[in-house]
C-alpha cells in the first residue's frame, strides 16, 4: 500500500505487517481498468490544522499523484453536510469520504439513494445494520488513548494530575478521554487522570484555556485529540512549563522543549487505501475495518519515537509494554471504561 512509504510509517513499521483489507464482501459495479476514480474528501477542519485533516488531505493528494481525479471540502460544519454529500454523489464521485464522527449517521441515511456511489467515514459502525455501500473504521481510538494516559502517568514528575483537551462533543471524543483517563490511572496508581471535551476542534484559545485549567488543578503533562483547539493546549503547556504529547501528526515543532511525543495517524494509508479498495473491488460494504493500534498510530519525535529529554528510558520501556498489550487485545479498553 502506497500509504506505507511515508518515512514515519516506513521507518516505525518496517518489522510488522499491516492487517490487508479483507476480501470483497459486495461488489456493485466493476471499474474498468482505464476508468477514471473520482475521490472526493469531506473535512471537519481546515487542510492547514497540522493533523487530522492535513494528513486526509496529505492521503488524497497522494491519490492525485497515482492518477485518481480528486476533489475536497474543507470545514464543512454538520448543517452542511447532507448538501455538501449530495452535491458530490450527484457529479459522479465513485467515493466519498467523510471525515469526522458525524458521517457515520449521514451516509447511513443518505448512501441508499446513491447505490453505485462508495462512502466511507473515519468513524465507528453506527448500528449493527448498514448499508452495502458504506464502510466505517475504527481506528483503535480508545486503544491510543489508552496509550496516551500511560505515558503521560509515567512521565509525569509530580505524579498528581494529567489532563486531557478534546475536540468536539461526541461519543468519539467522549470515550477518548475516558479512556485516557482509564489508562493513566491504571498504569500509575494514586494519579488523577483529569479532562476537558471543549466542543470544538478549531479554537486554539479553548484549548490554551482548557489545559491551563488542568495545569492549575496539579496536571503536569498534557495530551489533546483536538486539531487547532488542540495546538493552543500544547502552547498553554509551553507557557506553563509542563510537558505536552501532540496527535495526530509529528507535532515536535508545536513546543520543541516541551513536546514529549506525538500520537500519529496514519491517516494518508488509510485515504489511499479505501480509494484502492474501489478501484480493486475489495471494498468493505457494511462493514468497519478495524486495524489494531499499532498499525493506525506510531509515536513520533521528529526522527525519533520520543523527546530523550522528557522521557527516561525506564518510562518509554513501561510504555512499550502497555503499548504492546493494547497492539494484542490483552487490555480490553472498551470493558475498562464502562465499568
């Protein structure tokens, strides 16, 4: 998969295989070998918030270049996405990805009209039936999170408090931080996992405010899930002097001194990979892809895993184990935060 040749995946995954996309369950119609694939993206965001929609975008350019036709939307807000969808099934887009939790309910109700157009949301199943033409992932998000929590706990000097920002109010987001919370309890216990779902994922003045918020209640290591909102919680980390983790992309340049890691999405394999799973006729009508956690997210410090000025070796050694257990399904994340 051409997604695999960024030189973070390539290099953090050289050694592990990555779970192929299952054999076609459906196949509504057979593209013809010179037929053109027209892709079109949806985002929450904007192409420039140095994450979750830079590195969609970052995917579906990398389409352009392998000869797909391709076309985006940039932070198309939830009252305008039943126009925005339906504009691009009615011009002939054989797929149409969705990029936030919110497609997952959109393309269940709106994917029926348009039988010989693929949609795909960066989201989880949302009910048991689907409909053949539409296809969800989850990206072992709680996993990450999870994840996110243990580090934080160990590399925390104090051992009182971390905190965790999120982006919108939704059930993604909601169990992220619970889960981060689960994690960071667990792992290093009389700790207080602390966290603010600030309802907005492009107000870096809400995220500043929300981890200063946490600072102030003893946190003294940061992580967000929240694209912009999320870059003013590593800059309130900064200002504070306390240790931030970044997400989504390699977020190292954000607060050189203060970033200990950044979680990143190997969102561009995931773009490439259901636009060639169109094009291939593997495409996973009804169904949610479901790589494991160290396939979708590989921690990144520039050319590094980790900043060796924030983290011991003791404490990323504790954290590869952790890491390890979630990549196995030991750690069931999803039990933990129910309980």
């Amino acid at each position: 998969m051409s997604g695999l040749s960024r030189r973070n995946f390539a290099k953090g995954l050289a050694s592990m295989m990555l779970i192929p996309i299952a054999a076609p369950l459906f196949s509504r119609h057979a593209f013809a070998a010179d037929k053109e694939i027209k892709v079109a993206l949806l985002l929450p965001g904007s192409v420039a918030d140095g994450g979750w929609s830079q590195l969609a975008y970052q995917g579906l350019q990398n389409l352009k270049a392998q000869g797909f036709k391709v076309a985006s939307s940039e932070s198309v807000a939830q009252a305008q996405m039943d126009q925005v969808i339906r504009g691009y099934a009615d011009d002939g887009y054989n797929l149409i990805i969705g990029h936030s939790f919110e497609y997952g309910s959109e393309f269940d109700q709106i994917a029926p009209e348009y039988p010989d157009t693929y949609f795909f949301a960066t989201t989880f199943k949302p009910a048991e039936k689907a409909p053949t033409n539409v296809e969800f992932v989850n990206l072992a998000y709680l996993n990450a999170a999870y994840g996110a929590g243990a580090l934080a706990a160990l590399i925390s000097e104090k051992g009182k408090a971390v905190g965790y920002v999120g982006g919108g109010d939704n059930p993604t987001q909601q169990g992220m931080m619970r889960a981060f919370i689960a994690g960071a309890e667990k792992t290093r216990p009389g700790i207080k996992g602390l966290g603010i779902v600030t309802g907005d994922y492009d107000n870096a003045a809400k995220g500043r405010e929300a981890a200063s918020t946490m600072i102030g209640n003893g946190a003294d290591v940061i992580w967000h899930t929240a694209d912009v909102t999320g870059l003013g919680a590593i800059q309130g980390a900064a200002a504070a002097k306390v240790k931030a983790i970044g997400c989504y992309a390699d977020q190292k340049n954000i607060a050189p001194d203060f970033v200990a890691t950044s979680f990143e999405t190997n969102l561009p394999w995931v773009v490439e990979s259901v636009a060639h799973s169109v094009r291939d006729k593997t495409f996973l009508g009804g169904q949610e892809w479901q790589p494991s956690v160290a396939k979708a997210w590989l921690p990144l410090y520039g050319k590094e895993s980790f900043n060796s000025k924030l983290v011991s070796a003791d404490a990323w050694a504790k954290f590869q184990a952790v890491w390890s257990q979630l990549d196995a399904g030991s750690i069931d994340v999803a039990t933990l935060i129910k309980a």
